[in-house]
C-alpha cells in the first residue's frame, strides 16, 4: 500500500539542506525549484529519467535516477508525496536517522509563509484555471509566486518565485492536504466526489471542501453551475462567497458564449458592467474556469475589464488538450483527463474543434478503484462523445492490482462493441488507432498516468500505414 504520510507533523521552522522522493513530478519539482529559488540545497531521486529533471540539474539541484539510502546525503528534510511505497530504501534511511519526513503539501505550506496565499482547488480544473490567474496577473503587471499542477505553455514552467506578496498554488483535495495552508483567496472550481478510496464516502468528501473554503480568510470563489459547489456554499457561513457560472445568480454571470475550432468567446457580467472574453484554448469548460480565475481576480480588486483582456494571455498548459502532432491530416492530441467529467468536457471540446471528422479516443484507466467504481460512467461518456475508443490496461500507480480489474471493465459497458476496442498491448493499440483514423480526425489520449507515451507509436503507425482515406 501506497504511504500515508502524517499530516499533522509539525514543519519546522527552519530547513536546511532539502532532499525529494520523486523529485521528476510535476508538483515535486516545481517545489524544488522554489527551494532552490530560496537558497536550500537541493537533492532528488526518481525511479526513471523524466521531462522535468534536466532543468532541475541546470538550476543546482543534485538529481540522482533509481532509489538508494545513500541518496540522502546529508539532507536535513526529506519531502515525499503520497504516491510513495513505504519500502522506500531513502524513506526508510530517513526514519532510521530520524530526518523529518514532509508531505509535499507540508513543504508548500512553508515556502508559503508570510504570503497572500490564493489556492485553487475541485475536483477538475485546478491546473488550467491555475494557469489562467498566474498568466492573468502577470499581464497585469504583477509578479506572483506559484506553483501550478502543469507547465504553463506560455511560461514553459510550472512554478516561479515572484517579487510580489502573492503566492498561487494549486491545492490538492485528493489526500486532505489542501487543508494544510493559511488561505487568503480560496476558488473552488467544482466538488464531483474522487477519491474516495482516501475518505471512504461522499460525504467526507464534502466535508473536506468545507473546511478548505470556510479557511479563506478573506473571500472564496465557487461555481454557481456545479451542484457540489453549490452543497458547499449552502453550509459555508461568516465567510465572503463570490460565484460564477452560467447561473443568472452568479455574481461574474457567463453569457454569449460561442465555442470555435480555435478558442472560445463569452460574455461577462460583473457588477452591472458586461466584459467580453476570448480565450485561445477550447470548450466551454474552459470557459468556466476562466469565469473562476475572473471572480478571484475581480474581487481581490483588480479592474474587472483589465481582468478580462488578460485572460486571453493565456495559451494551455502541457498536457491539457495539447496538440502533439500530426500526420497525414490527422491530428494527435494529449490530455490528463481522468475522471468521466472531464472526460466528457474534453471531448466536447474536441468536438468544437474537429468540424467533420472523427473522434478517436485513447482511454488509459488510472487507479484499480476509479475503475472499479466508475466504468460505466467513463463507458457513458466515451460512448456518447468519442466515434471509437481504444481502451489500455489501468495505471495502477499507487495501488495495487485487483483481481478483474482491467480496461475491460470499461470496453465491456459500451452498447456498441464495434465502437470500442480493449487492447492492453500498445503497439496493438498504436496499429488499431492508425487502421481506424482518416484525414481530418482527432486522435485524443486521455489520462493522468503514462498514456502520453503512446503517443510515438501512434504517430509512427499513422505515418507507417500509408494515406488515410
């Protein structure tokens, strides 16, 4: 089983030489990467050489590729994240010596100190919105702190150090540790139940959001349009709320909005004044996280039409519908969608954007009880918004393997079997996708665990197969 790391461990107060397990994520290094900003030395391990570990050693850290005790040096903290397997050879050395041992939240949570902390949390969305305030605010002329949950594409880095009192962080309610930082601006993008495997009911679920939004001290942005954000501000009381959303309630109220192959255009209103928003990137659920990156910047008292202009800024972050290549007139999309809402959100999005070709979606399940608990939902979702999936095996990432617990779970609940194929072996996979493609498709993989490796085969089976019809 996975690490269950104690988060009520006191940080403390100060930190020397600092050292990551797993220091290739895409939040771990980000938070490395603030460390060395702040003066720390810094030492890391994976279990694989990644994207994000070459930059790492550019800016000082000692990176070390495979798991050894003698990686910890002479590290005066250890920062883990709940992926972590306790077995861990440097987890277990730390122990031993009694290094004190961080969750990657508790490490955030001190390079916070002293800041006006804006986090963003929900069940979907927090990356991108993420992206969209970070890039806002510096086309205002701020220069915020952040640490986002992807690569910001305009920036090409997921985190920074800023000037500025502003720090801005993504804050993740899938282990309890959003509920680890003093928040001045809360934004809640949505609350669809996840992980329950870590609060074992819907209603725990809920509870955590609570908690995380009545913390705010001094506002909390919430979705007017999603029922789970709705149950949390019902219970929320002696906190500021602002909403947003398509709701004629909302207090930033989405309007006009028309979806295109290239971005997607809205209307908003903000205390009596109507603003129009063009963003360069699809969907309307992009319009409805810019609505929340809107509402946070408005009410912290930045001129709302300022606001809005700035938000066309922004250009995706890495792998959120990113276009990864074409062949043949087909085109190759990546995207971290796991749960079957965002599922249908992103394929919706390409829907706008394919005109008259084709879907052809890549399902890599992630989690033995995500699947296990959602299969007929993501089966729902492909089904009515994808014209042919291809479903891998489950990325078990920090759990371990079920007994019957495959894709096929997923493949078996479509009504249309000639719609859908099961093929945990990859090149199978990659061959089945080029043979069903033709010019002017989209071939989408969606998942938060390694389908994006798949990516090259794809393309090399579409290049390989001759012209498309």
């Amino acid at each position: 089983m996975p690490l269950h790391p104690d988060l009520t461990l006191a940080v403390p107060e100060t930190l020397g030489a600092v050292h990551f397990i797993g220091i290739g994520g895409s939040g771990m290094s980000g938070i490395a990467h603030l460390f060395l900003a702040a003066g720390h030395r810094v030492s890391g391990s994976d279990r694989a050489e990644g994207p994000y570990l070459a930059a790492l050693r550019e800016a000082g850290a000692t990176v070390t590729v495979g798991h050894d005790a003698a990686n910890l040096g002479d590290a005066d903290a250890v920062v883990v994240t709940s992926a972590l397997w306790p077995d861990n050879p440097e987890y277990r050395a730390a122990l031993e010596r009694g290094i004190p041992v961080l969750h990657r939240s508790q490490a955030l949570s001190f390079l916070t100190r002293g800041s006006r902390v804006l986090a963003i949390a929900g069940a979907h969305g927090k990356t991108t919105t993420g992206g969209m305030v970070v890039t806002a605010l510096r086309d205002l002329g701020a220069d915020p702190s952040f640490v986002n949950g992807g690569v910001i594409s305009s920036l090409g880095t997921s985190s920074a150090a800023g000037r500025d009192d502003t720090f801005v962080i993504e804050a993740d309610e899938s282990d309890g540790s959003f509920l680890l930082y003093d928040t001045t601006v809360a934004l809640i993008t949505n609350v669809d139940a996840d992980h329950l495997d870590h609060y074992g009911s819907a209603e725990a679920f809920d509870a955590a959001f609570v908690a995380f939004a009545q913390g705010a001290r001094e506002f909390v942005a919430l979705s007017a349009d999603d029922a789970g954000a709705r149950r949390i501000g019902a219970r929320l009381s002696g906190v500021r709320t602002l909403t947003f959303g398509e709701d004629p309630a909302a207090d930033a109220r989405i309007s006009h909005l028309e979806t295109a192959a290239d971005g997607v255009a809205f209307r908003i209103d903000w205390q009596g004044t109507g603003h129009t928003v063009r963003l360069a990137v699809l969907g309307r659920h992009n319009a409805l996280n810019a609505a929340g990156a809107f509402t946070v910047l408005a009410g912290m008292g930045f001129d709302p039409a300022r606001v809005a202009a700035s938000l066309g800024a922004f250009r995706g972050t890495k792998r959120r519908f990113e276009l990864k290549g074409s062949v043949r007139g087909v085109r190759v999309y990546d995207d971290y969608a796991h749960h079957p809402s965002e599922v249908a959100a992103v394929l919706s999005a390409a829907r706008s954007a394919v005109g008259d070709g084709r879907i052809i979606a890549v399902h890599q399940p992630h989690l033995y009880s995500r699947t296990q608990l959602m299969a007929p939902e993501f089966a729902r979702a492909y089904e009515s918004l994808a014209d042919y999936t291809v479903v891998l095996d489950v990325d078990g990432a920090r759990e371990d393997p079920v007994p019957g617990v495959t894709g096929e779970l997923v493949s078996s609940r479509f009504a249309d079997q000639s719609r859908v194929a099961y093929l945990p072996d990859w090149a199978a996979a990659a061959a089945r996708v080029a043979e069903v493609a033709r010019e002017g498709d989209i071939v989408l993989t969606l998942s938060c665990g390694d389908v994006y490796r798949i990516i090259p085969q794809i393309l090399e089976s579409l290049s390989s197969s001759g012209p498309t019809e």
